[in-house]
C-alpha cells in the first residue's frame, strides 16, 4: 500500500499526507492546531467529516495481520477506513506486546494511504486490564496494562 512521502519544503521535512507534492497548513507541525484544522476541515468532504464521528469495534489478528478473519463489526478494518472513512477504533483484546505495535504500524500505514491521510485512533477502557469478569467486560490484556 502506497503511504505518504516524504518532502522537503521550506526547511521541514513532512508527510505528504494528501500526496498533492506541497506543504498544505494541515501538514505543518509549526502552524497553530486551530489553523491546522480548520485547513483540514475545509479539505474534507461531507462523508470525511461523517466517518469521523463514528467509534467502531475492530478485531485484531492474533498474528498482528492487518484484516483479521472475521473482522469487526459492520466490516473489515480495511473496508472501514478505506470506504467508509472511518478513523476511530475500539479494541477488545490485543495479541503479545511485539504483535500489536506490527499491527498498529500497519493500521497507520493504511491511515496515510487514503486521501488525506488522516491517523487512526485505537482504545480500549482501561478498566479491562484489572478484572476479567466476562459478564461484564473483556479483559484487555496487554493493551491498558
């Protein structure tokens, strides 16, 4: 999968996370936040903007592959953030500590291919990691401990 590239550009080397070959607002860490949203939000379409609001349940491979078999709910992670644009991810349960980080690395890798390149956010309560009571929660392993 094609991910971002990296320029050079007045001085700063950034991802070129829209992939149009110049440093956009949004890119450029030296620009207040409020101006780097608000060149974000106007680059956005309608259905971006939706797939923003919207906090879904993926699995994870135990394996640390990016689309377990299976996937989440309403769809694979891929399916999710490539067509339905969405960038906000809860998680159950995690493999080993070195198979997470892999699959966490790949879910962004996939984040900077799409349109602009926007970074996937994953959570889990924290709660999980201190009881493992299943009528009432997962236990999260490794993710919140």
């Amino acid at each position: 999968m094609a991910t971002a590239p990296q320029r050079t550009q007045d001085g700063i080397t950034f991802r070129n996370l829209n992939k149009n070959g110049r440093l956009n607002p949004y890119e450029d860490p030296r620009r207040p936040i409020t101006e780097r949203v608000e060149d974000l939000l106007g680059q956005m379409t309608l259905e971006e903007k939706a797939g923003l609001m919207f906090h879904m349940i993926t699995m994870v491979s135990p394996d640390g592959r990016l689309t377990p078999s299976g996937g989440g709910h309403g769809g694979s992670l891929t399916e999710l953030m490539t067509t339905r644009l969405m960038s906000h991810f809860n998680v159950h349960a995690l493999p080993e500590p070195r198979l997470a980080a892999s699959w966490y690395n790949r879910v962004q890798e996939l984040a900077e291919s799409t349109r602009l390149g926007i970074p996937v956010t994953i959570w889990s309560d924290p709660r999980h990691a201190f009881s493992n009571n299943p009528a009432t929660n997962f236990q999260a392993t490794e993710f919140s401990q």
